[in-house]
C-alpha cells in the first residue's frame, strides 16, 4: 500500500473518530457510548490489518 494511501487511510479514521466522539459529547446515552465503542474498536483493528501490520489474512487463487 503507497504512502499516501496509508495517510488517506489515517485521515479518515481521525475524522471518523472525531465525529464519534463528538456525538458521544452531544448524545451523552449509555447505550450510543458502547455500540459507538464497540464499533471504533472493530475499525480500528480492521485499519491495523489493512494497513500490513500483524497477519494479514488474504485469500489467494490458483490457476
């Protein structure tokens, strides 16, 4: 993955965190805060393993 792809990758997952949060701030509901958690921490993992760090699962074809 090229750089600036990776840069792109990680200005997203800023401004998507951003936003998340400033919900929570606004919403303030015990409930938003864990599903908002729980779905921060599975984009989070998911940016970890598409940016190439830990295994990567890929699925190759054979001819």
């Amino acid at each position: 993955m090229p750089l600036i792809d990776k840069l792109l990758a990680l200005l997203a997952m800023a401004l998507f965190i951003t936003f998340l949060g400033i919900l929570i701030w606004w919403v303030r509901e015990p409930d938003l805060i864990i599903v908002v958690g729980v779905v921060t921490a599975m984009a989070l993992y998911d940016f970890w393993k598409g940016a190439g760090h830990g295994k990567a699962i890929t699925i190759h074809k054979k001819d």
